[in-house]
C-alpha cells in the first residue's frame, strides 16, 4: 500500500505537495518523494514491496517528459516488461512502475488495456500538457478526486484533499441518505459534495483546466454451454491458482489472513503449494463471553495444520481506547461495517511481522457465500407458488416467526 496525491491547475502551480502528501504516511512510511513545475505538484509516499532500493517516486522517463506516480501492484510486470524492451524501451529499475511509464509512452491511454493488477496511478504528460489518471478494473486500490476554484485534486484518501483549509467541507446530503439507507456511501460519491470517487475502470484526464472521464473495462458476462461442469472447475482452478501465484511476486516477505473460511482456506491451500517455506498466517478471534459461533480461530487452526503454516492467533479484547478513532479517521467518511475492528486487529498484527498478507475478502461477492443470496433464490421459488398459498397460509405462518434479534436474545 503507497498513497499518491497530486494537484493539477493551468494558473501557475506554486504549492507544495509535501504537507498534503504528509497526511497519507500511514500509507507509505518507507519513503516519500515530490515532483512540481507550472502545471501539476506530484506527491508519493512509499511502502516498499517490489525492487526495495530502486522504486522511488515520482519516476521520470529519460528525458524527463513523462512523469508517474503509482499506488498498487503489477502482477503482469514481467512479462509486459520483456515486451517493452523488445520494443526498444530501456529499464533503469526492477520496478513495475517502470513498466506503467514506458506502457504510457508506448500506447498513451490504452496502456490500461496491457496491465493486470491493482493499481490507482497519475501520469503527468509534460509534452501534452496531460494529466493522465486511471484506477484498476475492480477499484481495489481507491482515488478521490475534486475541482474547486480551477484547481483538480486527487489522492488515495480524503484527508489530503480536505488539508487544503480553503476547500469546502459542504456534506452531501445525497450521500448522506445512501449512508443510512446502505450503511456505507457508493461511489462515486463521498461524503462531501465537491470530493468524487473514480469509479473502477474508469480513467481520467485532465487538459487545460478540462476533466474528461472515460470508461475502459466493464464485466461482460457470455454464457460457454459448450463445457461441462467438470470444465469449469478445471478452468477455474487454473486461473484461480495464476492468480494466487501473481500476488506472491514480492521483495518483502508475504502471509495470509486465515478464516478458516472456504475463501481464505483456498488461498492459502494454493499459497502452500506454491511456497518453498510455511505460509505465515493470522486469524483473529473473540475471548470471553462474545467467543462462540462467531470465533474463527477453531476453523482456522484445521486449515493450519492442514498445510503445515506458521499460523498465529490473536484475541480481540474489550479494550478499544483510542482504537474507534484510529479507524474513522482512516476511513474518511462514514462507514457503518463493525468487521473494520477485527480487520483493524488482525492487519496490526500481521504489520508486525510482514508487509504483505493476503485474503479471501471478495470470495463471497464472487461466488454468491451471503446468506442474502440463498433468500433471492427462495424469493423465485415462492413467486411461483400459487397465490392463496403464498397469501392465506405462507403469510399467516411467517407473522409468527419471530424476529431475528428476539431468538437471539431468548437464547442468551
């Protein structure tokens, strides 16, 4: 995790970037570097994970035209970097946000199409006067951006845009409604009116004052009838296991957090099989009276043994004193999920021993795991009973069950 921001305004640039930049050091705490001219103030703060010594941001091209900053990982660097250089381009480090630079001056906004990874990058095309921006396909890595008095901001979080004192701090009310009526702010909103998330997949450019944003990938989904089950399981296996093995490309030691869960179960079964040495891994659980069917620790340590890794458990404890500020003030705006505690735990944890852990978040959105998905499946079923059924005797036998909370409560 790195952190950029960044200001772009056609009235003469004379800011620094340093004391905005400053507010992302959690994000970054290995290094940090500044660019500025007339035009655009580029910030960056590191945590350094590929090439340690020679991945230092912001990284210009040779003749210093073509100016990058790079939040993410690219899993494909490799192979995009052997046909970079077939086409001429020479490398002056191991890093793959070589590789993101020499794509721009290669294919210009297309370059988007060759990566695979997670990624929110600004390019700064001093020939074309073109800032240059883009979030990866899912919006794993995030990039906020706002106009305000002819002036574009963007950044990894909130907070640097809004160190500017000057800028409105006007609450959207829309957002607002989203939040309670969803428990969290979709994008692109933010809580703010005049601060926008990029939405995933999207790029933005920026051009003599103008913004224009452009789509470039989407989900298509096009049924194969030709494959059997047995097919896609195999395919599916394939990829899932490419995919595992593109995340462990790393200079710094990587582990995984374990739920015992089928998703981070899965991640770690192949993380086993593709590590010469035991997979570090963490779970956190609950102690005392809150433990039970909610503490993981006791699928987790199943799946450790299993496949012989180093596994770590932890107990998340009543004591959260200054804990609920640390995580507000991360995210930003409001957020209403309680898992962000345990997440907190667990990923302080595993700080101290690694820069890099994997998990499954994600694999119950992917493969329908929600309890909710099973209820749209019965939905369908019921729709298709007859209509006294469902009104005169389904009806009346589900005004008797009672609520959730009330069988929870009688049962404590």
């Amino acid at each position: 995790m790195c952190g950029i921001f960044g200001i772009a305004s056609t009235n003469g640039n004379n800011i620094s970037c340093k004391d905005y930049t400053d507010t992302l050091f959690h994000r970054g705490p290995d290094d940090s570097g500044f660019y500025n001219d007339n035009y655009v103030c580029l910030g960056h703060r590191r945590l350094s994970i590929i090439d340690l010594g020679g991945g230092h941001q912001p990284l210009l091209n040779d003749n210093e035209t073509i100016i990058i900053v790079f939040n993410g990982e690219i899993y494909n660097f490799h192979e995009l970097r052997d046909l970079l250089i077939s086409r001429g381009y020479e490398f002056k480090t191991k890093s793959d946000t070589e590789a993101i630079l020499h794509a721009y001056e290669e294919w210009g906004a297309s370059c988007v199409d060759y990566l695979r990874g997670m990624f929110a990058f600004a390019i700064w095309d001093k020939m074309n006067e073109t800032l240059f921006i883009a979030r990866d396909r899912l919006g794993i890595k995030p990039l906020f951006y706002a106009e305000h008095n002819g002036v574009l901001y963007f950044s990894s979080e909130i907070k640097a845009i809004i160190e500017d004192n000057n800028f409105p701090r006007e609450i959207d009310e829309q957002a607002l409604v989203s939040y309670f009526t969803f428990s969290y702010i979709p994008a692109p909103m933010t809580i703010y009116k005049h601060i926008r998330k990029l939405l995933p997949g999207h790029t933005l450019q920026w051009s003599n004052g103008k913004v224009e944003i452009k789509k470039y990938w989407d989900i298509h989904f096009i049924p194969d009838r030709t494959k059997n089950e047995k097919a896609f399981i195999e395919e599916f296996m394939d990829i899932f296991s490419d995919s595992v093995q593109g995340h462990l490309i790393s200079d710094v030691p990587i582990g995984a957090f374990l739920s015992g869960g089928v998703d981070s179960s899965a991640i770690v079964a192949f993380m086993s099989q593709l590590s010469s040495s035991p997979v570090n891994t963490f779970c956190m659980g609950f102690g005392g009276n809150t433990g039970g069917y909610l503490d993981e620790r006791i699928y987790a340590d199943i799946m450790a043994k299993k496949y012989h890794t180093n596994h770590h458990n932890f107990e998340v404890t009543p004591e959260l004193d200054g804990i609920l500020d640390k995580i507000v003030r991360a995210f930003d705006e409001p957020f209403a999920d309680d898992s962000s505690i345990p997440s907190y735990f667990v990923c302080k944890i595993a700080s101290e021993n690694l820069k890099v852990a994997l998990s499954g978040l994600g694999g119950d959105e992917l493969f329908a795991g929600y309890e909710r998905y099973l209820g749209f499946k019965l939905q369908s079923l019921y729709s298709r009973l007859p209509l006294f059924l469902r009104k005169n005797v389904i009806s009346a036998l589900v005004e008797k069950i009672p609520e959730q909370m009330d069988i929870i409560l009688s049962i404590i």
